[in-house]
C-alpha cells in the first residue's frame, strides 16, 4: 500500500510540476495598474505664511516635527490624553471598523487558497440490496442425470453487496491567465481599503473627542463668566436698595437690578445643559455608560498651539480617506484583470486513486488499488455578449473609482484651506472682540461711577452691564470655535497618519493568532 500510495503522490507532483511550468509561463491579462498623480498647489493659499500678519496665531514652521500618531499631545492638556487613550482602546465604532479589516484579511488568504491543487479523501462503506423484480429472477438451469433421474438446478442472482472505498481525489486549475493572481490583489487592495477606512473612523472619533473636550473647557469658562457676573450683578442689587431706602435712588432702578440679576442667574444655569451633553457625547466615545464619567470642572486657559501643517503635496500621503480611494482604485483595476480572463481557457488537473474492494479483508490489498489522472479545457463558444458586458461594467466602475478619487483629493485640499482661512481670520476676530471686551468693562467702569454721583440713571448701567457680558460670551464662543477648528484642521491633515502605516502584501497574508478566531461574548 506504501508503494502504490508513493506511485499515486509521485504522479500527482509530476502532473502538477507540469502545469506549474504551463502556469508560470502563462500571462496576466487586464491593464497594467498606475497610481494617478494628481497636481498639489505648492503652497496653500490661506496659511498664514502667505500674509503679512498672522493676527495672533501661526503654523509651525517647516523644519518642526510633523504631526505624528498622538497628534493630540500637541495641546499639553493630561486629561485629554487619557480620553484619547481610552477611546483608542473602547470605542466601539473603532472596534467595528477593526473587525471589518480582520475579515478583509481573511478574505486575502482566502483567495491565495485558489494558488494550490484541491485534495480529498472520502471513505465510505455502503451496504445495498437489488430488487428481485428487476430482470430475471433466474439465471441458468444446469440438468444432471444419475441414476437415470434428472435434476435441475438454479443459480439466483446476488441481491445484497457491500462495498468499501477508500479514494484520494486531487483537483487543480493552474492560474493560466492571471485570475488567481489578480483575485489575490484585489482582496488585497480590499484589504487595505479596510485598513485606511479604520484609520478614516480612528481620526474621526479622536477628534470628534478632542472637540467635545473643548467644547466642555468653554461651557466651564462661560460659567465662569456668569458666575462672576451674577456675583457683580448681586452687589450692584444691594447698592440700589441700599441707595432706594436711603432715599436716593427711586425704585426702578431695585426692579431694573433684580432683573438683571435673575436673567444672569437663568443664563447661568442653562450652561449646565451642554456641558452635560457634550460630557455624554465624551463618555459614548470612550465606550462607557454615560452615568459612569465625570470630568472635572476647569474653565479653558489654553490658547491654540502651532500646527505643522507641512507641504500640500504631502497631504496625499497623509490622509486615510486618500489612500483608501486610492486602492478602491487598484481594486477595480484588478476586477478588470479577472473579467479579461473569463476569455480564455481554463486548465483542470485532476487525478484519483484509492482502494475499492466488495469485501472488508481484502479492501487494503494491492489488487484493490484503482486510480485515473486526467486533464480538461473547457471553452465557451458562445455566451451572448456575457463576458463583454462584464468588462466594461468592471471598467465602468473604474472610472468611477478614478473619478472618485479625484474628488476625494480636492475634498481635502478644501478642508485644509477652509481650516487655516477658519483659524486665522478667526484669531483676528478674537483679538479684535477682546479689545471690544476691554472697552466694555472701561464703559462699565465709568458709567458706574457716574452712577454713583448721581449724574446718570440706573439704566444707563445696565445697558453697560449687559454690553459687558455679550461681548465676552461672544469672546468664550470664539476662543472655543477656534480650538474645535484647530481640531478640524488637524484632522483635515490626517492627524498623526501616513501612507507608510498601510499594511503590505506580507502583512496581508499573515495567519493571525488563535485569539483572532475566538468569539467574543
């Protein structure tokens, strides 16, 4: 049994050494895949180095560091490095997005199965019983005359049988045209679509976290600033009473201060509302019950740091959303490759052998081995325009795929130049407001003390006073838009990723850990 079994293998291998040879000197037929090279700016057009005055807030300069992987230690803030760091590890939709990039990996091994022959051993004993009415029930008659008796005999067919089979069957088609080797690349390219589509949805959920964070910094600040207008619009309250019972000041101006006084105290409330949601908002992204996270109450002291924004032919390389249309692209070019194949033929190798006996003790003997080896090339003649079809849908979407590409391109050389326009008109206009909060607290300033000697009316206080606390609500609203707009800018960038982090082929095909199979509960 050892020496038919090494005959059988022996005979396999040749036959597959001679189709490997068929294989290796055959073609991948489709277009030859180029990345496009879309044209870059050479500068963008709203940085601040493209102005004489940057109004309070710069990029960093071409020889700093860019943005690296944890973009966010850029702000110098502790607790939301911890944030960061825990929705790294708990987001959910982050956890979602991996375990699409795990399939896709599986995916690719998947199709590099298709490189190898197909062998199965399918052992098998089957008991049956013909029927008796099928035919003729009586075969032959033998006559044999002793004693000058005659007598006849029989001989009935064999109702029941048994049979044993033990067969090895082995099957291959060698990749004559490329369509294995073009299916490997596009699960491939799928794949690393899957993997820039999570770094996509990371840089998202960081940032979206990072502006949640600042917008919970200016709601402390703004509730900083109604707490102390509450408590200057209290003494202001007890100075008019006091001035009312003395006799100096009549009673409107009680009413006019108390007033003033409830409605920032009402403001002053209502801040509680959104920091609330944005603090739920935070808890979701970091994966916890939002009844289970607190952060603590701390007014926003920072201002925006520099940002390296870099070159924007750099920007191709650094963002996900890119890369990820980018190998769409090389994954339609490969979809081309395998409908250009279905023109040829296909070669199948196939080969049996086994032991096949009627009887249990004889079912591993020599005499029982059996086997057969064979090829086929089958070719269709005639499909009605089928594989025709099928080319140009796969080209079709191609173009599509390019088309897309191109746009995903412009789309992010937009929001870079809408975020430096954001950031840098918006640090003027935060100077410009500031100067305006200065002026109010002046008018205050003095308005009060012509109060105070009686020269002007109440009224013309709180007119003052309201003035005061617009502009610096107004001055809170800006200084926190511009932090979420640094936010958008860095994420417009790619924040700390780059082309280079994309998994290679190698990568791809790696057989994961057994932790990878285990389903979670």
């Amino acid at each position: 049994m050892k020496i038919f079994t090494r005959k059988l293998v022996n005979g396999m291998i040749r036959l597959c050494a001679a189709a490997l040879l068929l294989m290796l000197s055959g073609c991948v037929v489709g277009p030859k895949y180029h990345v496009p090279a879309p044209q870059a700016p050479a500068v963008y057009k709203e940085s601040p180095t493209q102005f004489n005055e940057t109004e309070g807030w710069t990029v960093a300069q071409p020889s700093d560091a860019k943005l690296r992987g944890k973009w966010w230690e850029i702000f110098n803030d502790p607790e939301l490095n911890a944030l960061e760091e825990q929705l790294d590890i708990n987001n959910q939709n982050i956890k979602q997005y991996f375990e699409n990039f795990m399939e896709a990996r599986a995916l690719v091994r998947e199709a590099r199965s298709q490189y190898f022959p197909t062998l199965t051993v399918v052992p098998s004993v089957t008991h049956s019983r013909a029927s008796a009415n099928v035919g003729v029930a009586n075969v032959g008659t033998t006559t044999v005359s002793t004693t000058g008796t005659s007598t006849t005999s029989t001989t009935t067919p064999q109702l029941q049988s048994t049979l044993y089979s033990l067969p090895l069957e082995a099957s291959w088609e060698p990749d004559l045209w490329g369509k294995v080797r073009n299916t490997v690349r596009q699960a491939q390219y799928a794949a690393q679509v899957s993997a820039a589509d999570l770094e996509n949805e990371r840089l998202a959920e960081q940032a979206s976290l990072a502006q949640y964070f600042f917008e919970i910094r200016g709601q402390d600040e703004l509730q900083k600033i109604f707490n102390d207008t509450v408590e200057a619009d209290q003494k202001a309250l007890d100075l008019t009473h006091s001035l009312y019972e003395t006799g100096i000041d009549d009673e409107i101006s009680v009413v006019e201060a108390q007033t003033t006084l409830q409605s920032a105290q009402a403001g002053a409330t209502n801040v509680g509302i959104a920091r609330a949601q944005y603090e739920h908002a935070i808890a979701v992204l970091v994966g916890k019950a939002a009844s289970n996270l607190s952060i603590p109450v701390k007014p926003m002291t920072i201002a925006p740091p520099p940002i390296p924004v870099g070159v924007p032919s750099e920007l191709l390389e650094r963002r996900p959303d890119v890369a990820a249309a980018e190998r769409t692209m090389a994954e339609g070019n490969a979809a081309i490759g395998i409908a250009y194949a279905a023109y040829y033929p296909t070669l199948t190798l196939s080969g049996e052998g086994g032991f096949e006996s009627s009887a249990f003790t004889h079912w591993l003997s020599w005499p029982s081995r059996f086997w057969s080896v064979g090829a086929s090339i089958p070719e269709t003649i005639f499909d009605a325009g089928l594989r025709r079809a099928t080319v140009q849908q796969y080209v079709a979407t191609y173009n599509a795929d390019l088309a897309g590409y191109r746009q995903t391109v412009l789309t992010a050389f937009q929001q870079v130049e809408d975020g430096l326009a954001e950031v840098r008109i918006l640090s003027k206009e935060i100077r410009q407001e500031q100067e305006a909060v200065n002026s109010a607290q002046t008018f205050l300033k003095l308005e009060q003390a012509r109060y105070d000697t009686g020269i002007d009316p109440y009224v013309d206080v709180l007119i003052a006073q309201t003035t005061v606390l617009a502009d610096q609500q107004t001055l809170n609203g800006l200084q926190v838009q511009q932090m979420t707009y640094v936010v958008a800018l860095v994420e417009a960038l790619g924040g700390g990723w780059d082309r280079s982090q994309l998994p290679s082929t190698r990568q791809l095909t790696q057989k994961p850990p057994k932790t990878d199979t285990t389903i979670e509960q």
